[in-house]
C-alpha cells in the first residue's frame, strides 16, 4: 500500500546536527526500492493559500495556518503494512529534529487500475455515441483535453473546443452511430496510462450517404484522484488498412 510521507520541520528547531537525507533516500529509495518518489518544498512564506466563498477566490500570501511547524517536503512509499511505513519514516533524518506524519492514500480497493478505466471509459463512449449524447461523451474528457481527429479539421484545446466539435460532427450524420473497436491494446503507468485503438465507426449522413471508416485512436488518460478522464486524444485515418480503408 502506498503511504504519503510528510516532512514537517519546525522553524524553532536547531538543525545543525541533523544528519544528511541523501542516505536514507539511496537505501529506501535505490537499495531497496520502497520510496518512489518525494521533493523537497520551498519555505511557508511562498506558499498562497486559495478560498471560494461565494464564488469569489480570495487569495492570501503564506500558509494555511501560523504554526512553527510546517511541511518542508514530502515522500511516497510503498510498503506492506502501516508499520514498516512508521519504520522508514522513523529512520529519515527529520524525524530527530522535526515530525514525520505518515498517511496511506485511498483505498486502492476502491480505485480503479488504469485497464479497468480504460476499457469502462471506452464503453461509455460508445454508447454514447449510438445516443448522440454530448453531454455524456464529453463526460469522459478532461477539461484541459488536447484533441485532433476528423471531427474538426484543426486541433481542440479545452473542453469547450472540443464540445464544439463534436456537436459539429453529429450534425452531420443521421440516426445512431455506431462504434465498434476492433482492437484496444493499454500501456498502464503510474497515474497516466495510454491506449491504442482501432475503432470502426459507422452511420449515415444527413445526405443519405452511408459512413462506414475504420481510425487509429491514442489516447492520453490522467488519474485525477477522483477518476480517469482523457486529457490527449488523436483520431487519425490509417495510410494502409484492408478492413480499415474508409468504405464511404
């Protein structure tokens, strides 16, 4: 389980005698391979602490509370019990001088992996593309998303963009569309993960014609903590296909 290692200093403390971090981080981190990853912070003086009340951001320069305690910087472990955790952060060079909170992320039972989020993420679009649900489909998307593929001929930045376009490219067509993905393969990562597609889209205009293209889809997902959404999106026509030629 993976736990968030907080490194409070305290700025009445004196740390002359402390001992240096570098060998704890070269035997948890490069010996044994439990600390994934950690930086250090900048003092509290640079931080901005932000509130919404009432729709309105109010914005205040230095922390969130006036203590003499604060978080100098942070590490993420990965350890089979609480009690190893409380282990390593016992052994880091703060902890004699300062404090070290130790907290597990969220149940990562109640997360999902990233090939589970793809593949309910990819059901959802096709569904919600037989409806011609908008709303449904931009859903799935992040609100910065990057996107470019047939459905405009230039990219979209943002999910107001992108919502145009869609919009624009369903009304073009009549009736359901249906999508089918002859292929998905996923390249999981640590809270970012890749998929690549092929996808068979098929419909008919609003002139009567039919529409019946094969596309290459990658596609970008970030973990927002929250869930997955797609924030990178790339629909492209293949040069060479048999199946995948565009039969419209």
């Amino acid at each position: 389980m993976k736990y968030m290692l907080l490194v409070c200093g305290d700025d009445t403390a004196d740390a002359s005698g402390m001992a240096p971090v570098e060998p704890w981080v070269e035997e948890h981190g490069v010996r044994r391979g439990v600390r994934l990853y950690g930086h250090r912070l900048r003092l509290p003086d640079t931080a901005v602490t932000v509130r919404v009340r009432d729709g309105e951001v109010l914005r205040t320069d230095g922390p969130f509370a006036e203590t003499k305690e604060y978080v100098a910087g942070f590490d993420v472990v990965d350890c089979d019990s609480l009690e190893e955790a409380v282990r390593i952060a016992a052994q880091h060079p703060v902890a004699t001088i300062g404090a070290m909170e130790v907290r597990p992320f969220w149940d990562e039972g109640l997360m999902e992996d990233a090939g589970t989020a793809v593949r309910r993420i990819d059901a959802e679009l096709t569904a919600a593309a037989h409806e011609r649900d908008v709303d449904r489909m931009t859903a799935c998307y992040a609100p910065d998303v990057e996107a470019f593929g047939p459905a405009a001929a230039e990219p979209q930045s943002g999910i107001a963009a992108f919502r145009k376009a869609v919009e624009g490219w369903f009304a073009t067509l009549s009736g359901p569309v249906h999508r089918e993905v002859l292929e998905l393969r996923v390249r999981p990562g640590e809270g970012s993960t890749f998929s690549h597609a092929l996808v068979r889209i098929r419909g008919t205009r609003v002139t009567g014609e039919p529409l019946d293209r094969v596309v290459r889809v990658t596609t970008g997902y970030r973990d927002t903590g929250f869930g997955w959404v797609i924030a990178h999106e790339h629909v492209s026509v293949p040069l060479e296909a048999t199946a995948g030629k565009e039969r419209s």
